[in-house]
C-alpha cells in the first residue's frame, strides 16, 4: 500500500471526527444526502417485495442498534457510514418508509439485486431497478417541491445535496453470468456489455442531473469474482467475472469526466472500487470478517496517525533503526553481489515511487512499514549505500537469501551471511563512535533504538531442503537442525548485544512451505519443510526469555509470524494466496526481468515466488508493531518496545 492509500484510511477517521463535531452542532455539511444503487446500499427498500432477496431477518444487523432492517450486512453499509461523515444524525430512510418532511434530509432508494438494466435481477422477483429508482426519486422531487412551495425552490434545494450511486454488480451476477435466465452473454461479448452498459447508465445520470443533482459520487464494480458465492459457484473461472466487470469500471472515469464537461454545473466524480480494495489488503476480507479483524485495522490507521504526527514533529519514537535478515528486509544490499539473487529491476518496485531499488516486493517490505509506524521521514539506508551521518538514524544490514549459518544461500552467490552483517555493524559502531567523539557515546546512544532480525527461512530453503548442494539433512534430524540453529543464533543475538542494542525484535519463520516456489518444487509435500521450519521458530520465544534474564537491560521480544498469519484469515483473503503477480524464472523464486507484473497487486499474497506484496507486509507490520493480539509478539509489541527506558 503506497503512502497516500494509508493517508485515505488516516482522513476517514478524521472525518469521523468532523462528523461528530457537527452532530453535535446538528451541520451536516450538506443539506440532503440521496442513495442509489443494489444490495451494497439497500437499507430495507425490498423488505415487503414480493422477492428472494432480503435482509430483514437475522443474523443480518447482528451489530446494528435497531437489528434486522433489510441492510445486507451486520451492521452499517457505506452508504450510512459516508452519511454519517457528512454530519448526519440519523440515518438516511428508504423510500419505502418515507413519512412526512423527513424526505428534507434525503432518501434511500436502493434495491438489492438491482442493475443498470432493468431486467436485471428480476429472475429474484420485483427488484426496483436503476430507472424505476430515478422515478421513485421524480416523485419525492414533486413532494419536495410541495414543501417548498415550487419546483425551482426544489431544485435549487437539491444542488446543494449529495448524490451517492453503487450499481453494475448485478449487471454481472444477475445478468451476464446467468445464462439460463438472460441472452445477454449470447448477444455481446464483454466488451460489447460494457460498452452498452456504459450507454445506457449515462442517459440514466444525465436524467438524475435534470432532476437538481449536481454533486454526484458513482462507485465502479469492484472485484466481485472473489465474493465468497461466486468463488463456490465458479470456483478457479471467478476471474473471468472481474476481467468483465473491470471493462465496465475502467469506463467509468471517462464517463465522469464527459458528464462534467457536457452538464451544466455538474460536479460528478468517480470511485475508484477495485483501486481501494487492491492497495488496502488490511481493509480485505470476506464476509466472515469479524469485529476484532475490524478494530485492527481501525488501530493500525489510528497507529499511521501517530506516525504522521511523529513525522511532521521531527520526532521518531527511537533515534535509530537497525535491521538485520534477508530478502524479506532487504533494501539494496545484493544490487552489487555477484549474485543471482536480486531485485533491482522490473517489474521489482512497480508501487515504489523510485522504482526497482533492490527491495523485493511491488513496494515497501515489512522493516520500511515498522520504521514509518516509528515515526521515520525517510526509508534507512542499505549498507551498501551509505553516505556520512546517514548512520545515525540506522542502517539496513539485510541481504537476500541469507541466513544464520554461514554457508546458507551461498549456491547462488555471495550473499552477506548474519555474522557478516553483524561484522557490518561493527563498522558502522567504529563510525558512529567516531562522529559522537567516543565509543562509550556511541554504546548509550545505540540502547535506545531500535533493531530487528528477520532471518531462518533460508536456512530451510536454501539450505536443509536443498540436499544436492548441502548436507544438513543428512548430518541432522529435523528437531537436531533446529537446535543447532538455536545454538548459533543465541551467540549472534549476544554478539549483537555486546555491540549495544538492547531493544531487539526477532521475527520467527512463517509458513515457507506455503510459498508459491516451495509449492512448485515440493508440491503436496511442501507441508514438511513448515514441520520443520516451526521447530525452530517454537524455540524462538524460550531464547528470547532467556537473553532478556541472562543479559543485563536486555529487552528483547519474539514477533510470531506464524500466528500472525493463522489469525489474519480476513486480511489475508487475497484472490491469489497461492500463486505469484509476477512471472518467475525457473527454479530461482525471482521475476523475471521487464514482465509486467499482476495487474491488480493488492489481490495477491506474493509478488514472486518467496516475498509477499506490500499489502500483505503492511498486514503484518501493523500487528507486529501493534501486538493487537497476545499472540503477535511476546511479551511486547514493536511499539511498546520502542517506549520502553
């Protein structure tokens, strides 16, 4: 997710805050607010219809006040969320319940399983279509203008109003993708439904505008192939559903921007659905999400909150940030190496403004997200790359397939091994000690920041499961391997130790054997190198608990990423959690240089073959700083460890 995707979800909570400003002075920022559209908005218009598709009955309105109302979901749809950052106290009604003076505020017209088309959704029954839902609208325009005593007082009342239209999914869904009910995927190909869709939605909102409508908000399809139903439906074909749906949301801007130009003071603007949901994996889920999965994510933008606030302040939460590992963390390390292990090329860095820099997935890793939730401006520099003082806010040691015994990776090329990197270290203590005029300066100054060690995987990888180039499978038993790496690892954390840090976060190894490239070559018995891997990551948290009591100010922490993960279903609920967005060279886990990536990012879990997107990495930083679960990291989180003396 890219700064600006964060700054939208930063920006809804301080709307929230406006809202309840002007609740509270009874403002609403306009004076009415009027809703079109399907299910998504529908707040109990088809509850007496004679139809299949209601939501006036439990479980739906689960966690709304009033309960089951005919709202589709468990509480609040982005209708009454957006009415309520607008300033409205109450909710908007739907037409169907309208009483008296109350149409002042506005109405809700929507219907669930509704389209653009007016045969859509009709094999459910009575469904109030798009055109019958403007002339529902036509007739509280004559009811408004009775209040109001004439048609041009109404209509200039209705200027001032906003006007919220969420349509097309079941132009698809009910339509297009029901053959046995509609002759519509026999008549066009997609592009051709698109293109009539288009047509016929343009003359439908160039009707709402002749009725007083001027500030407009039209909602684009967003990825519906990936709805739990249409997934069981149409199970590994769901893709073909949002190729199709997506030739009738790219045409939504260009339509915005004709209605702008042609209508006459038309202020019409288009949302982005698809572009929201694909770089805000957090906000992902299915329809099983559940309130905690929710509070995380509200935490985690309350947390970006803080880190702007930091920012504009001058103020990280730690003078320095020092980050150890391999290519989870990596930022540039392997760029010079002779090395075939590498990203800095494309389609590497595709979200990152600078482009392909050596990091690699589509845009930030976990260790850049942890040090802008710590309140760093700018990204730590790689070792390979540093210039002068650089080094007083931290370095990045990481180097990709790396690991904690020396020899790991190395079937690839020169990587920097853990003990290398912390021989780096070393320097940079020489030239801080030189810049702070002295080495005990130096050892004080390093005790407040910040440093995490992300590393094991290859170990595995790149080692133990590689029998034809190592012979650690053969020398030890899987419980044997982990022990020994345990062993080594509690020398380097010592060592690092020694050299001054105290707060360090020690990440454990996920589920590698889930990877798409550990699925390529091991296949169904990809579930062994996890077996594995977890024996050293359950050791993990006994070792932090004892170089914490064994070493004098010791803080460290372990991050379960393993549980992170097993408890992150919701933001984890990616298209794609198997396969890679980008093409891979063989046997090798990288992209291949200059092919396009996956279009849509932010629907996919990794990027090549072994690293997670940027939304994935996003995911797991926040809980990782936040420790929003005991589970996360123990016994802090990032961020308690940063505020600790």
């Amino acid at each position: 997710m890219a700064f600006f995707d964060a700054l939208r979800i930063i920006l809804s909570f301080f709307l929230f805050t406006k809202y309840l400003q002007n609740s509270v002075q009874g403002e609403p920022q306009v004076p009415c607010y009027f809703i079109f559209g399907d299910s998504f908005v529908d707040s109990g218009n088809n509850n007496n219809l004679d139809l299949d598709i209601r939501a006036n009955y439990s479980p739906y309105g689960v966690d709304f006040p009033k309960g089951p109302t005919g709202r589709f979901t468990n509480g609040r749809t982005v209708a009454d969320i957006i009415g309520q950052l607008l300033g409205f106290i109450d909710f908007i009604p739907p037409f169907a319940n309208l009483t008296g003076k109350e149409i002042l505020k506005g109405v809700n017209y929507a219907s669930g399983g509704s389209g653009i088309r007016d045969e859509t959704g009709k094999e459910l029954g009575d469904v109030v279509s798009l055109n019958e839902q403007l002339g529902n609208h036509f007739t509280v325009l004559s009811k408004i203008s009775a209040i109001l005593n004439s048609e041009s007082a109404a209509r200039d009342y209705l200027k001032k109003c906003i006007y919220i239209v969420i349509i097309g999914t079941n132009d698809y869904l009910n339509n297009y993708f029901v053959p046995s009910s509609y002759q519509t995927s026999t008549m066009y190909t997609p592009q051709q439904y698109a293109n009539v869709l288009v047509k016929q939605y343009s003359k439908q909102l160039k009707r709402l505008h002749s009725y007083g409508a001027r500030k407009v908000a039209i909602f684009g399809v967003g990825l519906i192939g990936q709805l739990p139903t249409i997934m069981r439906i149409f199970g590994d074909n769901s893709s073909m559903i949002d190729a199709a749906a997506q030739l009738f949301s790219r045409k939504l801007l260009p339509l915005v921007t004709r209605l702008n130009k042609k209508l006459t003071n038309a202020k019409f603007t288009y949302i982005n659905t698809t572009r929201i949901v694909t770089t805000s994996a957090p906000l992902l889920g299915s329809s099983s999400m559940a309130f905690h999965d929710a509070l995380r994510i509200i935490l985690s933008s309350f947390l970006f909150t803080q880190y702007l606030h930091n920012s504009v302040q001058g103020e990280p939460q730690v003078p320095c940030y020092f980050i150890f590992g391999d290519s989870l963390v990596d930022s540039g390390n392997n760029n010079n190496l002779n090395v075939e292990f590498k990203s800095n090329y494309p389609p590497y860095g595709v979200d990152f403004p600078k482009g392909p820099t050596g990091w690699f997935p589509n845009g930030r890793t976990i260790a850049n997200i942890i040090g802008q939730l710590l309140g760093f401006v700018n990204f730590i520099p790689p070792f390979a790359n540093l210039t002068g003082k650089d080094i007083l806010k931290g370095v990045n040691y990481a180097s990709g397939r790396s690991g904690i015994q020396d020899e790991t990776g190395q079937q690839r090329g020169n990587v920097v091994t853990l003990n290398e990197q912390l021989g780096n270290h070393f320097t940079i203590l020489s030239n801080i000690s030189a810049i702070l005029n002295s080495e005990s300066a130096a050892r004080q100054y390093l005790k407040k920041c910040m440093y995490i060690v992300i590393t094991g995987i290859n170990d595995y990888s790149n080692n133990y499961f590689i029998p034809s180039f190592y012979q650690t499978s053969t020398m030890y038993t899987p419980q044997q391997y982990s022990d020994v790496l345990v062993k080594q690892y509690s020398e380097q954390l010592k060592r690092l130790y020694s050299y001054g840090a105290r707060k360090v976060a020690i990440f454990g190894v996920g589920l590698i054997g889930q990877v798409p490239e550990m699925k390529n070559r091991f296949g169904a018995n990809s579930s062994m190198v996890d077996d594995a891997a977890q024996l050293f990551s359950n050791k993990l948290l006994p070792l932090v608990n004892d170089l914490s009591r064994q070493l004098t100010s010791a803080k460290f922490t372990y991050v379960n990423t393993t549980a992170i993960a097993l408890t992150s279903s919701p933001l984890l609920a990616f298209q794609q959690p198997r396969d890679s967005c980008c093409e891979l060279v063989k046997n090798l886990g990288t992209c291949i240089e200059g092919r396009p990536p996956c279009p849509f990012r932010g629907s996919y879990a990794y990027f090549d073959g072994f690293h997670p997107t940027e939304a994935v990495n996003k995911a797991f930083a926040t809980r990782a700083y936040n420790r929003l679960l005991p589970s996360d990291a123990s016994p802090y989180g990032i961020k308690q460890l940063a505020q600790l003396p």
